[in-house]
C-alpha cells in the first residue's frame, strides 16, 4: 500500500514537473525531485524513466546537482524567483485584485519559493 502511495506522488509530480517546463511561473525542478524521492521508494524503472522525458532534462540534471551538493545556481534562484514574483505581479493585474484569496495564495507559495531560494546556499 505504502508503494502505490509513492508510486501515485510520483506520477502526480512528474505531471507537474513536465507542466512547470512549460509553463511560466511553475517550477519544475522541485516537483522534479518530489518524483525522484517518490520513485526511488517506489520504482527505479519510473525514477530511470524520467531521464528519458526530453522536457525534463534540464530540471534533471539540476535536480541531481541539488542532490549531490546541496546548493542551487545563481542563475536558477534568479530565475525562481523572477517567475515567482511575476506570477504574483500577472494575478494580481489579471484578477483586478477581485480574488485576495487566490493573490494570497499565489503570495504564499512566492514567499515559500523566496525562503527555499533564501535558505540553500548559492553555488558558486
């Protein structure tokens, strides 16, 4: 029961994963690793089988340099926090400010992105 558990994680961030490649303002690389720690507990062969999605690659190889180091590029906290913020500047100008609680949503997860980019060290 635990592995489908894992195995349902995986998939649903792999989802999110690839939807962040493509859309602005959805990060890939921490769904991305949501899936690898998902599948790694689940199965290899879905965890090897992301390294075949062409879309992901990029998010991959940045999602094992987090792995093995601990540290994110300059660049990459740059751009998380670029696309956080004008997703916050787009629904606040698209909503009209009519949905304070979707702005505050959306103001949520760009303060929890601004700690993780915060928090882990910058690669230098």
């Amino acid at each position: 029961m635990l592995r489908l558990g894992y195995l349902v994680i995986g998939c649903v961030a792999t989802v999110l994963a690839i939807a962040g490649a493509m859309l602005p303002g959805l990060p890939a690389t921490p769904f991305l690793l949501v899936a690898l720690w998902a599948f790694a507990r689940s199965s290899p062969r879905l965890m090897h089988g992301l390294s075949r999605i062409p879309v992901l690659r990029q998010a991959l190889a940045e999602a094992h340099r987090f792995e093995e180091r601990r540290t994110i590029r300059f660049e990459v906290k740059l751009f998380a926090l670029a696309m956080a913020w004008g997703s916050v500047l787009f629904t606040a100008i698209a909503t009209g400010l009519s949905s304070p609680v979707l702005l505050g949503l959306v103001i949520a997860a760009a303060l929890g992105g601004s700690f993780a980019m915060w928090w882990f060290p910058t690669e230098s």
